[in-house]
C-alpha cells in the first residue's frame, strides 16, 4: 500500500505545474521599431516555448561623405527573417519580471536587400541583390511597465551579392527602440 501511495504521490507532484514550464514567449506580438540609420515592422510568432519566428521589413539608411566630394545618402529596403531563441525567458520570469519576449537571445538573421528601388540625393545609386546570415546575441527589454522597448544585438557573418556571385564578411550592430502591438 505504502508504494501505491507514493506512486500517486509522485505522479502528483510531476504533474503540478511549474512556472519554468509554463514560461514562453508571447503567440504573436508586432513591433514598431526605429534605430540610428532605419525604421522597421515586424512580427514575432512562437514556434516553441522559448523560440520565435520574427519577421520583419523596413527600410535600411546609409550614408557617404568626404572632403571634397558631396554626402550621399541613401534609404533601401530590407526584409529579414530570424528564428529567435529567448535562452534566459525563465529565469526573468522566475524574478518576476515582466517578459513579453523581454529577453536575452541568440539568432541567425537573414537579411536581403532587393534592388526594388532606392530613395537617393543623387542619380543612379543602387543597392545589389544580397543575402546575409549573420549569427547574432542580442538583448531585448521593456521600458518600465510599458509596451516601449529597447534592443540591441550584435554578430558577424557572411553577404552574399547575388548579381556579382560574390561574398563578402559582414558585421551587423542594432541599437533600436521600439512599441509593442497586442
């Protein structure tokens, strides 16, 4: 009898729900986001408890200046797609605190950048077909008990230029805020 009892016992206590279990990044949240050179929209949908979908498009701004020559400056399209893993969602919600994909991650970012058209101070500049992955750590946090935001990741990895059949190492630093959409 005594083993019955702690048979029921321990299946009892292996079915209580745990917080570390039942922690997982929201189903679907959208993103408005803007950083340093670019403004983007995106849309996170969770695959599995601690991983996400995000997908994104926006528009990528650069510029170009010497000393004796005109600044150029340049705004292109861009759409991106990272599967994202929220590693340490547990224990920020263990701290109680607030997560909403508030995290620390790791991802490997697919940027492709269309040569569909390019908003320019000057005449016939263009933007090659290409690719990049870029292997990423990045961190995520809320603003206060708010739906603003602040990210910043950082990796290198590989451009790959489509029309030139070449590819090139390439950097990737994000500093972005953003507001959150229910």
């Amino acid at each position: 009898m005594t083993k019955i009892k702690y048979t029921l016992l321990t299946l009892l206590i292996s079915c209580m729900p745990v917080a570390s279990q039942n922690t997982r990044v929201e189903k679907d949240i959208y993103n408005l986001q803007t950083g340093f050179l670019g403004i983007w929209f995106n849309h996170e949908h969770r695959l599995l408890n601690q991983i996400s979908l995000r997908t994104e498009i926006g528009f990528d701004m650069g510029f170009r200046g010497c000393s004796d020559c005109t600044t150029t400056y340049a705004i292109a399209p861009v759409i991106n797609l990272e599967p994202r893993w929220y590693y340490n969602i547990n224990k920020r919600t263990a701290k109680n605190q607030q997560t909403n994909n508030s995290a620390n991650f790791i991802t490997l970012q697919i940027h492709c950048y269309p040569n569909w058209f390019v908003i320019s101070n000057h005449d016939n500049v263009f933007v090659s077909n290409q690719i990049a992955l870029i292997p990423k750590w990045g961190i995520r946090r809320n603003i206060g008990n708010t739906n603003f935001n602040y990210e910043a990741g950082i990796g290198i990895g590989r451009k790959f230029y489509l029309d030139e059949n070449f590819s090139d190492t390439t950097a990737d630093l994000h500093l972005r805020i953003g507001y959150t959409f229910k």
